[in-house]
C-alpha cells in the first residue's frame, strides 16, 4: 500500500477484512441475528470512518480545502465564488428541518448542532452569530458586503477589469464625472472609474492601479480628471461619508485618515486571508455581478429624472453643504495629490485633461465666489507648471434645466449631449 496512506486506514481495513470473514463464517451456519448486529454494530460504523478517513487522507494529498457552506449561501450562488481547484464543499448547515438529513447537489446538508461532526477548513456563511467561536475558519459574506461593498465602488472597479483592449483611457471624479461623462459613446476603449463622492486621493489612487498595469499601460492616450470647484476643499475621510474609505480597501490596500482604520482594516485582512485561500483571484467581480442588476433599477430611475423648480427648491440644501468648506491644509494636500497625479500622467507620455462637469444654474448662480476664486488659482498654477488641457464647463449656458436629474447632475440625456462635446474635444487633442 503506497506510504502516503495513513496508518489508520490500514486499521480500518483490516477491521473490515476480519468482520467480513465473520460474516462468512455466519452465513456457513446460518446465524442470521448474529449477521445482523455485526452489520449494524460494527461494519456500518467503520464503513463510516474508513470514508471519512479516506476523504481526510485525498484532501491532504491534494491540498484541497474543505469548505462547509450555510444553505442561504449556497441558494444565492455563493459557490460561484469558489475556486474548486482548490477547495470542495463537503457540507452545508441549515437549522431548517426540511433541509436537515437530506442531499442537496450531493452534498449532505447537517443541522448547526451536528457540524462538529464534520472536518473542515472554512466555513462560508451568511450569518456569523451562530459560529462566533469558530471566527478563524468561518467568512461571513453579509459582514463583508455590510463593510466593505459598494455599488458604485465595485462597479468603477468592473469598468476597468472589463474595458476592452486596446485601453486607451480613463476617467476619475467624483459624481459629476461618474454620471455626466458615458463612456461608452467616447470612440476609445475608457474606462469610468469616477464614483460620487470619490475625493482626489482615490482618483490618484486609481489612476497608479491603472498605470501599473504592465498589460495596458503601453496604449494608454489620455486621462479625464473630473473636478468640482470645490474638489481641493474635499477630504473624504473627514466627510459625512467617511466610512466609505473601507470599500475602497479591497482594491488599494490603503485608507485615508480616519481614526477607526485599523479595526475595519484587520477585519478585511483576516477576511481576505481565508477568501484568499478558497475564492477565485475575481471574486469582488462575480460579487458585484450579482448585485448589478438589484442595484441597476434604482441608478437607472435616478439618471432619468427630470430636473423642475420644485425639485431645485428641495436641493437648494446640496449648493449650500458643498459650499460650506474652508480646509486650508486640505487644499494644500489636495493640490500635491494633483500635481503627484499630473506628474505620473506625464511621466507615461499620457495627456491629462481637467473636466468640470455642467451644473444647472440653479447651483452655479448661488455657488461660492470665493471657493470659485479658489479653483481658478489652483488650476492657473497648474496649468503654468504643467502642459494640461482644461475644459470649464461649471457654468455652461449650453446645458438647461431639463438637462439635469437635480440641481448639479447631468441626467441621461444631459449626459449625451455633454459627451458629445467631449468626444469633438478630444477628437482635437488626442
């Protein structure tokens, strides 16, 4: 028998062996009770242990992970994640009793308080609550989404995981960019990774993911930095929408200032260890893929809005909150970041062209003089160090009301019309 068996199944085997020629012996003088309760006490027993010993012994040859899955992961698809090259579902805990005893997909289905019975590596569940003791072994999938997934975040990341080839450029900006500018009318191969409320730090970010991507950087013609005026004035991570800086972290591995980081941090990290050990390297792809199309009706219901003077009277809050900042270390910060980012665009013979989406007038008119005053300095000094095209549209009279969604966003037919202009630009500059 090869070396690589354990002893132990050695020891089962001869049990089986010697319980078998019992069972010989019986029926040769017919003691059919006493087959009976060596079938039952002893033979169907170690049948039990010779399998699971067997399967103990094939996945330790092979490396493959055992994994048990709750029922409400498996029903959503959850084993889609999984890469089976290197791991295998082996159980699946339901506390449902319609459930319990039972094969789903050839896949025995135990109840919560019988899975100590079952040897396993991981453990992939929706609700953690109930194997909080086993936390090393166990991904809890909602705790993920809850801290760590967000549409728009995940979808700028499919944007460029999914934009064909030749790449030849990208956007970054915060929602103005992100909904004004469709990508997908633009004649060149972009990708938008703009997402609302997305600050300079992580355009930079995702604009050195992208260049360090050895397999595109090469056809890379140009990149869109879309700004608000008050972009300098913006630190995410000291925004209302602070925590938004965790569902970045799966794809940059790094966090603005923000006094919680490294709890949320660790938390990913210890997830990541174990995803990374039974999950396909795309997971946070097929992920998103799942939520896209429950996220998409609301998004798609959102661009197609029509802006009127009620609803400009209701958003006459959005002008004030944006307007009401005076971060002077913040605009310095900001100003390096792009500069750093202008600077690396350069650096790969890549144009860089600064965008200020349209605004209605309902927002330019009553926008701060001095944030404005601000913007046009920073960008004067840019644009004096650097070669760098800028196209100002924050106070076009080109665009109307029925132009936006609300009082600062370019709805879909707004979005049309303003890549129009852009593709007739860039047709010039690029």
């Amino acid at each position: 028998m090869p070396q690589y068996i354990q002893s132990n199944l050695i020891e089962y085997i001869d049990e089986l062996v010697k319980y078998f020629k019992k069972i010989i012996y019986c029926c040769e003088i017919n003691e059919n009770n006493l087959i009976e309760d060596i079938f039952e006490s002893y033979l169907i027993p170690r049948f039990s242990e010779f399998r699971k010993g067997m399967g103990n012994s094939f996945f330790n040859i092979t490396s493959i992970k055992k994994v048990v899955m709750d029922i409400e992961c498996l029903l959503a698809n959850i084993e889609e994640l999984m890469d089976l090259q290197r791991c295998k579902i082996v159980a699946i805990v339901s506390n449902d009793n319609k459930f319990q005893g039972k094969y789903v997909n050839d896949i025995p289905v135990f109840g919560q308080d019988e899975i100590h019975y079952v040897n396993y590596d991981y453990m992939i569940v929706s609700n953690c609550s109930m194997f909080a003791q086993d936390e090393k072994r166990v991904i809890n999938i909602n705790d993920y989404l809850k801290d760590y997934y967000h549409y728009e975040v995940f979808r700028a990341y499919a944007n460029y995981f999914n934009c064909k080839k030749p790449f030849e450029g990208f956007i970054t900006g915060l929602s103005y960019a992100e909904v004004g500018i469709d990508a997908a009318q633009l004649p060149y191969n972009v990708a938008n990774v703009a997402v609302s409320s997305q600050d300079l730090f992580y355009d930079y970010q995702w604009a050195k993911m992208i260049l360090n991507n050895d397999e595109i950087v090469d056809d890379i013609k140009f990149a869109i930095i879309g700004l608000g005026y008050y972009s300098f004035e913006y630190d995410l991570s000291k925004s209302n929408f602070k925590n938004l800086i965790y569902n970045y972290y799966p794809f940059f591995g790094i966090t603005r200032n923000h006094p919680c980081s490294k709890e949320m941090v660790d938390n990913y990290d210890k997830f990541e260890q174990m995803a990374s050990q039974i999950f396909k390297k795309d997971y946070n792809i097929i992920l998103h893929n799942f939520l896209d199309k429950q996220n998409k009706s609301w998004w798609n219901n959102m661009i197609n809005g029509i802006l009127d003077d009620e609803k400009a009277e209701q958003y006459k809050w959005v002008v004030e909150k944006d307007c009401n900042k005076d971060y002077p270390e913040t605009v310095k910060e900001n100003t390096k970041i792009l500069q750093d980012y202008i600077s690396l665009l350069k650096s790969k013979k890549i144009t860089p062209i600064i965008v200020a989406c349209p605004t209605s007038s309902y927002y330019y008119e009553k926008f701060s003089p001095r944030i404005k005053e601000e913007f046009e300095k920073i960008i004067n000094k840019i644009k004096e160090e650097f070669d760098v095209e800028i196209l100002d549209y924050f106070d076009s009279k080109i665009f109307l009301k029925e132009d936006f969604y609300d009082v600062s966003h370019l709805n879909k037919n707004g979005t049309m019309k303003f890549t129009k202009l852009l593709k007739d630009k860039l047709e010039k500059l690029i």
